[in-house]
C-alpha cells in the first residue's frame, strides 16, 4: 500500500496551516531527509523532509493551499515495487481535510470598489455541494473524472461507503449518457458596486495575519487588562551605551532595546510576583526571565525569545537580538525560538511614538511598551531642567498580577534604566 504523506503538527497548538510550496513533483524519487514541502504557520515558513524513500505516486493536495488540517493526507509515496496501479486505494480516501468549508481565495489585490467574484464551482469541487441540502462526498479520482467528462456529479448515485461516488459509479454514468454541465450556468456571484461606501482596494490577509487578529481579538475580550506608565530619565543609559560601543573595537554595538531586554529581565527576577501566567490549574510564577520581543515583519510581527536573559551579557543579548531578528524577518524562525517567553516587549520608539498601551500576548501576563526618549522639561532639585525622558507603560493581566505588584516592577525597572550600572549588581 502506498505511504501516506500526513500534513506535519509545528508546534504543540499548531491545528492547521497553508502548503506553500511543494519541493516534489509526482513521479520524483525521494530519501530520507530531503526537503519536500514548505508549511507556513502564523509565524514562518518551516521546511518539511521525507521520512521514508520512495517515489511520488499521488499530491492530493496543490501549493498554496490554506487551512490544510494537522494530519491530513497530503500526498502517497509509492515504495520500492510499487507502481501507479496501487494508486487505485485513492478511491477509498477521504478528501484532504482542511479547517473551513470557504474555497482558496486569491491574493491579487481586487478592483477599486468591487466585490470578487468567486471562480465557477468545477466537478473537482463536488464536496462542497449539495443534493436535497445534504453533502455529497466523492472519492478523488471520481471527482477528477467526472470533471474531466463535464458531468454533474450531484446526478451520479453512488455506490460507495455511506453512499459515496467511486470510479465505477463515474464510468457507469459515462456509460448511461448523463448530460454534461452547459458553459452557460449562471454565476454564483457578480462584482457590485457597494452604493454609499468609498473605493478601496481589498487585500486578502495571509495567514498569519488572520491569526494574529483571531489572537488579539480574544486577548482583548478575554484577558482583563490594566495599564500602568512611568516617564523614565535615560541620559545616564545613553551615556552607558555609548561609552561601551566605544570599548566595543566593532566587536557588537548595543541598542537602547538591548539594555531594555536586559534590564526587564532583571526587575523580574527582583519582582518575581510579575513573571508569571494566568491558568485555569493555578498561577504559574516562572523561575526563568526568558523575554519575547515584539519584531515586525512584512504581513505581521514575530516574537522571538531571548532565554534566561537576567543571566546574559548585553553583548550576549545584542548578538542573539539580531540574529533572531534576521530569521523572523526570513521566515526562517524555528518554533522553540518564538514560543515559551514568560514578558514580552514592545519597542516603537524609533518611529518616533511618544506612549502607547500594547495587547497582551497570552498566555503570558505583562507586555511592556516602550516609546520614544525625547528631551523634556523636568524639575530637578527645585528648578526646571531639560532630560531625556521616556516613557514606558506596562500592560498587565489583573487575574495574575495586582496593581500594587505592577508598580513595584515598574519601579524597579525605572531605577535599572535610570541607573543601567546596577544592573551589575
């Protein structure tokens, strides 16, 4: 029997995902190991390898396909003596499952003002319809044959298991002289012209796109947030940095974001009530300060992790920082680098951001918010001066952290950021 090639699980939550590309075409012969397949995720695009050798015999599900669920049939690799006539157990396969009844949608940008119309229904797609309201399955092969004979396949009566259309059942309506499908079938819909709505043009979301939105959505609905600012003195931090670049001898150069991530890592380690997680089990407090951060990338934003990050040098963390940054924006993150942090961090600083209240990425707890450093009027032992002010505002998840909690952190984090060379201590 030939091989099943299943649609691989990334990650732990991982339900569904879109076959990007195929590496194969049918008939190639594969071993072990080589790369057949990209599968992209709500993160990246992760290669997928062969796990046994043997030749294409069947892809049953194209490039580009969105919502293909967690082992699903992708593919039959035919092995050693096998040939094409084994493909015949394809009449017995299910459809491909994928995660929604809603046909592919393509990424072309529509027409000012217009709604897409969706490409005419072909017998290949006969799943999807309907006799006297109710479904109607068909095997592969009978849907390929019947498309490729014009029939209407809700008018050919299957043989099969709980009544599904089979080859014999196609052949035998050749053979009766069913009528094929006219050319002349009414659209199922026409592009309109919304009467009171501006032009715009219509961008279909990727798949991480939707993610993110269906992830947001329910953090905001669900997660009870509350948001605490504080403004935060960083001459001394920007004289910090500057004075260490210059010892660098151009061996790593250090961002305000990396003595950040640095110093988060700490206050949490000295407020340990803030690393922690809401569950339905219990609070988890989290022994390791292992910090995501926020990266934006075309379609979306990342959140690689930087582990145990209280430990690591600013050096350490300027490398690893730009490392994952490189990959996210590739696509090329793996999920134990994106998954697993315990505080995340959000830098819109260098846009010019003055504040902002950032979403909680759960399961996680707390988000920071980092905004621009600017010089500000301030007052310093009774007279006004000018500092370099930035503020920064922390979202937090009432359920596992209290507000008195979430000031301390703050607090601490100020001192550290104000104060950079404690952090040393």
């Amino acid at each position: 029997m030939p091989v099943k090639i299943l649609m691989p699980a990334l990650s732990p939550t991982m339900t569904d995902g879109t076959l990007a590309k195929w590496h194969i075409s049918e008939g190639d012969t594969v071993s072990s190991g080589d790369v057949i397949a990209e599968i992209e995720t709500d993160k990246a695009t992760m290669e997928v390898e062969a796990v046994e050798e043997g030749r294409i015999g069947k892809i049953l599900v194209e490039g580009g396909t969105e919502n293909v669920a967690v082992n699903a049939v992708i593919a039959l690799l035919l092995e050693d003596g096998e040939n094409e006539d084994d493909l015949s157990a394809l009449d017995e396969e299910p459809s491909p499952a994928v995660t929604t009844s809603e046909p592919a949608t393509s990424s072309v940008p529509l027409e000012l003002g217009t709604v897409a119309s969706p490409p005419a229904i072909s017998a290949s797609e006969a799943p999807a319809s309907t006799k006297n309201g109710e479904r109607i399955f068909a095997s592969p092969l009978a849907r390929r044959m019947a498309e490729q004979a014009k029939l209407d396949i809700s008018a050919i009566a299957g043989s099969g298991p709980n009544g599904r259309i089979v080859k014999s059942d196609v052949e035998a309506a050749l053979s009766s002289g069913l009528p094929a499908i006219t050319s002349s079938s009414e659209p199922l819909m026409t592009s309109v012209m919304a009467p009171y709505e501006a032009e715009y043009e219509l961008v279909i979301p990727s798949n991480m796109r939707k993610i993110i939105a269906e992830r947001l959505t329910e953090s905001k609905q669900t997660v009870p947030h509350f948001y605490l600012t504080v403004e935060c003195e960083i001459d001394n931090l920007l004289s910090f940095r500057k004075e260490l670049n210059a010892k660098a001898d151009n061996g790593y150069k250090l961002s305000v974001n990396d003595i950040i991530i640095k110093a988060a890592a700490v206050a949490l380690k000295k407020i340990p009530e803030a690393n922690s997680s809401w569950s339905e089990e219990g609070l988890k407090l989290f022994k390791s300060a292992d910090i995501s951060v926020a990266v934006a990338i075309e379609g979306g934003l990342v959140t690689p992790v930087i582990r145990h990050a209280d430990a690591k040098g600013l050096e350490e963390i300027s490398n690893e920082m730009r490392e994952l940054a490189s990959k996210a924006r590739d696509g090329k993150l793996q999920p134990e680098e994106y998954q697993g942090g315990t505080f995340s961090i959000s830098n819109l600083g260098m846009f010019g951001v003055k504040q902002f209240d950032a979403v909680i990425n759960p399961p996680q707890a707390c988000i920071l918010a980092v905004g621009a450093g600017e010089q500000r009027p301030v007052v310093k032992d009774g007279a006004l001066a000018v500092a370099r002010v930035m503020s920064c505002t922390l979202s937090v998840d009432h359920r596992a952290v209290d507000g008195a909690v979430g000031a301390d952190y703050l607090a601490c984090l100020k001192g550290l950021l104000e104060n950079p060379v404690t952090m040393l201590l």
